[in-house]
C-alpha cells in the first residue's frame, strides 16, 4: 500500500509540503538545540567551569601521577576554584600519545589549539557527508562538545570520517578506528563487529595494528600507568554511577545491549548507505556499555542531520528525534537505523 506522503515525493507540486515541513521540523530542533546549549553554557560559566573537561587533558599531559584522582583534581583548582569535584583522568595511556604536545603550550594556546583543532576536524567529517550534514553543527551535542573542551569533537570526526571512507579508502578508515580504540576504547567496542559485518578486512586489519601499535608505544611513558590505569578503573566506576554524572550518562545499561549488537549486524550487513551505518554503530554502541556521556553523541549528529533534510516524513522524525533528543537519541539511532535499511533499494545513490 502506498502511503500519501510516498505519492506527493514523486509529485513536484508538492515540492512547497515538504519544503515548509524541513522549514518547521529545523526550527524545531534548532531552537531545541540552542535551549540546550545556553542552558549548560550558563551553569558553567555561573560555577566557574567553561572548557573544565579541557582543563583536565591539559594537566593530564604535563602530570606525572595522572591517575590518582585526588592529586590531578588538586593540580586543577587554580581554575576550578575551592572545593571542586573530583576531575579524574579515566583515558587509557595509550591516550597519552596524543595529549603530551600539550604540555609545551601555556593553558590559553592549548585551549584555543584544541578548541581549533577539533572544529577543523569535525567540519572535514561533516564535508564528508554533503550539505545537508552541516545542520550537524546546530546539535546541542556539538555546541556541549565545544563548551567544556571535550574530546568529542575529535573523536566524533574519527568515527564519522571512517565509516564515510569505508568503501574508498579502506586504509585511511582503519587508522582512524584505530585511533579510537587507542584513545577511547568504548566507543570503538562494536567496531571490529561492524567491519566483520560489512566484509570490511582491509580497514579491520589496519585498525587492529593502528591500536595495537599505540598500546606498544605508549609502553615507553611508563609501563606502570597501565596498572595505574586498570587500578583507577573501579573507584572511576564507581564516580559516574553518582548523580552528578548520571544525569548526562546516555547509555541505559548493558540490558540493551542485544539491541545495539543486533542493530549493527542487520544495519552493516544490510546496506552501504553511511548514514545509516553511522546511525546505527554510535546507538549500538551507547546501549551496549554502562557508560557513555551525552557529549560523545555528536558522532550521532551527523547522520541524523543528513535524515531530518531527508523528503520522507518516516526519515525526517527518526532524524529529529536522534538529533535533539538526549535521552532517546541511542534507541532511536540504533532501532530507527534498523527500520530505514528495510527500504535501502528504495534511496537514490548519494
């Protein structure tokens, strides 16, 4: 049975219905979007932390004992001010790779080098995906992203870039899983499944010696920050199940994980389309780990900027829901990424 809204697509007179339902559904999500971003810049700035994830990179990379948590939260009260939370760096050393260049620069360079970088990195993985991706840029997991100093830009650009270079450049792809799994490696976990799935070994191999050779190197910091790493994990887990960090914690638990498993397998077996692929690896992902902050989302926001610009209604909410809605956004990029690969044959070639 055909659907009205399938029979105006294929009718151009009714170019104005979907035009003005693009107009209001990105008003909608925009103004969602800046809401969200001005209501978190202004409890930062009130306490005193805009860019604190940044500040905790920055003392990460010119501090020797990074994984006690207490010493490396002292390290940062000149910023934080008196009585701060604990800031405990919970990357692997292996991130440590990419963080020491920071400490040849004072704290305001690195700030402005970070925050430069890692919006040249983004932009370049937004590109990769045409227009309609730069609405991207308006989701409130970027503008979050950007306010505190995270990673995620970068790691949000890695995964984006990979997947979009997948069937071109195998090569380039897996130095950028790889990449991942070295600085953040539960956001890379359903990676190796992905590319199993998508008869990707070229761009696997890679990754796997990309990751494997950034562990080796990271030996010659220290061999001991590993065991300080694996020691600090526990206290760490037990940090984010307070309620400072669960209120931004996007992953639901690992009850879900079969959803997110099978949402990738069905997904990357099902189509080369890498948007949905994109969809449906970072909301695979989120409901397969017991943790994950909403700023790693932006990853997300690419794809679902690519479906709300979509001329199907079906594909523009599944786009809107997973590009302004926190909570949802894991469930609706994993389950929604499932439902549009039903109709792959009927996409028109990017």
């Amino acid at each position: 049975m055909v659907s009205i809204f399938d029979s105006l697509e294929r009718d151009a007179s009714s170019d104005w219905l979907y035009r003005y339902a693009h107009i209001a559904i990105i008003g909608i999500a925009v103004g969602t979007s800046l809401i969200s971003i001005a209501k978190v810049a202004f409890f930062l700035f009130e306490h005193g932390s805009l860019f604190a994830d940044f500040t905790v990179f920055w003392t990460a990379a010119r501090f020797d004992d990074v994984y006690n948590a207490r010493a490396i939260t002292l390290a940062q009260q000149w910023i934080l001010g008196p009585n701060p939370d604990l800031r405990p760096f919970a990357y692997p050393p292996s991130a440590l790779l990419f963080l020491k260049p920071l400490q040849l620069l004072h704290y305001p360079s690195a700030l402005a080098l970070w925050l430069g970088a890692g919006i040249v990195c983004f932009g370049s993985s937004v590109w990769l995906y045409g227009q309609r991706a730069l609405l991207a840029w308006l989701s409130p997991m970027v503008g979050l992203s950007i306010v505190i100093g995270q990673a995620s830009l970068f790691t949000a650009a890695a995964i984006a870039a990979g997947v979009a270079l997948l069937e071109k450049r195998p090569i380039v792809a897996g130095v950028l899983f790889g990449v991942i799994g070295a600085i953040k490696p539960q956001l890379a976990m359903l990676v190796p499944l992905a590319l199993v799935c998508g008869h990707h070994w070229k761009g696997l191999g890679v990754a796997i010696l990309v990751g494997t050779t950034a562990v080796l190197l990271s030996l010659l910091l220290g061999a001991h920050l590993w065991v300080e790493w694996f020691n600090s994990l526990g206290s760490f887990l037990k940090q984010v199940r307070g309620a400072p960090f669960r209120r931004p914690d996007v992953a639901p638990g690992l009850i879900f994980a079969p959803i997110g498993v099978l949402s990738v397998v069905y997904v990357w077996t099902r189509t080369p389309r890498a948007e949905l692929r994109l969809l449906a690896l970072v909301g695979g992902t989120c409901l397969s780990v017991p943790y994950m902050m909403n700023y790693d989302l932006a990853t997300m926001a690419i794809a679902a900027a690519v479906l709300l610009l979509d001329r199907d209604w079906r594909v523009w909410m599944i786009g809107f829901l997973a590009f302004a809605g926190f909570w949802l956004s894991p469930f609706i990029g994993a389950v929604g990424a499932v439902a549009l690969s039903h109709r792959d044959d009927q996409w028109p070639e990017a």
